[in-house]
C-alpha cells in the first residue's frame, strides 16, 4: 500500500467552465471616503426601534435549529403589505439571488433572456453565469424603451425571460405603465420587472400582477430591502408573482437558504412602512434639488425616478472627474465604459449635507470655482 494517500506529483488546479472565462466580476470600488454616493443606498440606517425590536428578536431566535425552510411570516407580511397571497412571494438573498433563481429555474443552455441596455449589469452577468443566451436590445438615446426594437429583439429571440428595470439602473427613469404593458403583450415568456428603486417611482408593475388581467400569470415583480428599506447588510429580496413562478424558484433555491436572523429582519422591517416612506420623501426633494444644481453646471443629465442621478461632464472627461470628486473624498459610480454610456457617471442622492459635499466638488471640478 505504499504511497496511497501519501504526498504525490502536483497536478494543476482544473479550469474553470469555459464560457466563464472571458467574465468579469461586477464591482464597485469599495474604498474609504467621507461621502459614498456610489451603490444606491439608503443615506440613513434603520430607525432605532426596528434595532432594538431585531436585537430582542435574535435573543429568542433557537440558532440550534434550522430556519423557517418556507419563511412562512415574512412572505406573509409581504403578502399583506402588496395585496396579494403569500404563495405568489418568493424571498431569497438579495434581489439578485432572486434573479439568479429565475434565471436557474427558466434559463440555461439553449435558452434566452432578453434586455434592453443600457441596463443593470447584473441581468446579463446573471444570465451569463447560468449559461442562459443573452439578446441585447438598445434604449432610445433618452434612454427610454425603443418599443420597435423591443418587438425586433423579442420576435428575433423568443426569450423565455424579458428583463426591464423600472426606475432603470443608472439612467432613472420609470418605463411607463403602457410601456410595460406593450412588452408584456410582445414577449412570449416571462416579464422580469426589477423594482429595485419602485417606492421612488410613480408607478407599479405590482399593479399588473394583481390586476388578474391577460399577462398578470406572465409578468413578475422584483423588489429589495436594500435601498428604501435601508437594509443593504441584510441581503434580502423577493418577488411577487404567480404562484407558479413560486415554485419554479423554490426549485432551484438551495434548502433553508434563507436564515432565521434575516427572516426577522424583514419581518420587523414591514412594521416601519411609516419611517420607510419619510425616507422615501426626503431622498426624494434631495434628488430634485440636486437635479436643479447639476441643471446649472456643464453636464448632461436625465430625468429620475430612483435614488439616483445620471451625469455626463461635457467639457471634461468623466473619469477625470470621478478621480477629482474621489480625491475631494466623494465617491460615485464611474459608468463611463459601459454600454451605452460613454462619458456617463452615476450620484446616489445622499443627506443633505452629502449632497453638498458632492456639489460643491463636482462644481470645483468642472468649473474651477
Ligand atoms: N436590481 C437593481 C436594479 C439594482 O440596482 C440592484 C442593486 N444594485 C439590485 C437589483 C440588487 O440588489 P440586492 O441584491 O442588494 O437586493
């Protein structure tokens, strides 16, 4: 028996799957600064009584024992809080584990999902990392919905997911009820709304799904408790839809993926919709008062929806720009070489004092003064 199990050759580390090869994570730079104005968050922690109220709940929480494997009280509040019925909501990790389980459940090889960029990235990243077929369509030069070539893409494509994102990320804007409702009628599988930014917005695709109408059973909401609810640490997100879709995604999500600790912060979360939505309003004046200030400066800019404001400098290159705000120890999101956005730099609407901080150096930055 000798040698068996004693020190042999090296062997070299097995690739990794090919078609990953040629991906690049998605990151944004987490460096130390004063003002951070580059991931979407809530400017403001949860309220002190969701704290305490989640302090006392951990202490009683039995950690011997696995979790709610249906997370049976969360889907049940977030029912209650949408109008619908707790099987047509699913939780998981993050809105983006939720992607990922749609696209696990409905994607894969030989499949296709479909979205229109300029877009949040991590549509086709997911898509890519579950070897699901991306058809990329392009947005207007507004960045809104080019519905013919929605109708191209769709027709060309027959994706079993269309992805929209209303308020899109980076650009802001909600697509407009008619909109969504005109690609729910052209797509022939599901149609994947990342609300992510939706308690910003005007409208709901919510509103679809409850509807009962003819594309209720195809059209599927995702929400998160990242930005309004401000519970970005807590890596929570959900989506409403057919109880159908459900399932499909209780499928592939791996067993009790879902811990005990998160459960009750989402929880307790939905018992300060009143705190939510003030910080909701105040992100709110803020970005329009932003808006107003960059309307004064050499940029371009959009019209938003979200917690966010798109920018392109026009007399200055943005990533100089980004480097100046950075060494004022301001950071927002360089989105200069993605598709579609050339020149293009993205601000999170932050507290009022932040918001200053970031005008008055992009102002430094641009003009000089
Ligand atoms: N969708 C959109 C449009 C986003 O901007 C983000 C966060 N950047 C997410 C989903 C993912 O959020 P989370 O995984 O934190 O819920």
């Amino acid at each position: 028996m000798a040698g068996v199990g004693g020190p042999g050759p090296s062997r070299p580390l097995p690739a990794v799957r090919p078609d990953l090869g040629a991906l690049e994570g998605y990151h944004s730079p987490q460096v130390d600064v004063e003002v951070r104005l580059n991931t979407n968050e809530s400017p403001l922690p949860p309220p002190p009584a969701w704290v305490e109220e989640f302090r006392d709940g951990l202490a009683a929480i039995p950690f011997h024992r696995y979790p709610d494997r249906s997370a049976t009280g969360l889907r049940q509040a977030l029912a209650e809080r949408h109008g619908v019925a707790p099987d047509q909501v699913f939780c998981a990790n993050g809105s983006n584990e939720v992607l990922q389980c749609l696209l696990l459940a409905y994607g894969g090889p030989g499949r296709t999902a479909a979205l229109f960029e300029p877009t949040y990235t991590l549509h086709r990243h997911i898509a890519r990392l579950t070897a699901t077929a991306v058809a990329a369509g392009a947005r207007r030069g507004d960045f809104r919905l080019d519905l013919d070539e929605v109708g191209r893409v769709l027709g060309a494509a027959d994706p079993v997911l269309t992805f929209l994102c209303s308020p899109n990320n980076p650009t802001g804007r909600a697509d407009a009820p008619e909109e969504i409702a005109r690609v729910a009628a052209l797509a022939p599988g599901l149609v994947v709304v990342d609300e992510a930014y939706g308690q910003f917005a005007p409208h709901s695709a919510l509103d679809v799904v409850r509807g009962g109408g003819p594309d209720a059973e195809r059209t599927v909401v995702v929400r998160t408790f990242s930005k309004t609810w401000s519970m970005a640490g807590v890596r929570l997100g959900y989506l409403v839809a057919d109880p159908d879709v459900v399932r499909a995604c209780e499928l592939v999500a791996l067993p009790y993926h879902l811990d005990a600790a998160k459960q009750l912060a989402g929880v307790l979360a939905l018992r300060h919709v009143a705190e939510m939505e003030a910080r909701v309003a105040l992100v709110t004046e803020e970005r329009g008062r932003v808006a107003a200030a960059l309307g004064g400066l050499p940029v371009e800019t959009w019209p938003s929806d979200a917690n966010f404001l798109l920018f392109r400098p026009t007399d200055r290159p943005a990533r100089e720009v980004w480097s100046e705000l950075l060494a004022a120890s301001v950071l927002v999101r360089d989105c200069s070489g993605w598709p579609g956005l050339t020149g293009c730099l993205r601000v999170t609407v932050g507290l009022p004092d932040e918001n200053d901080r970031f005008l008055a150096a992009l102002t430094a930055s641009l003009t000089g003064a």
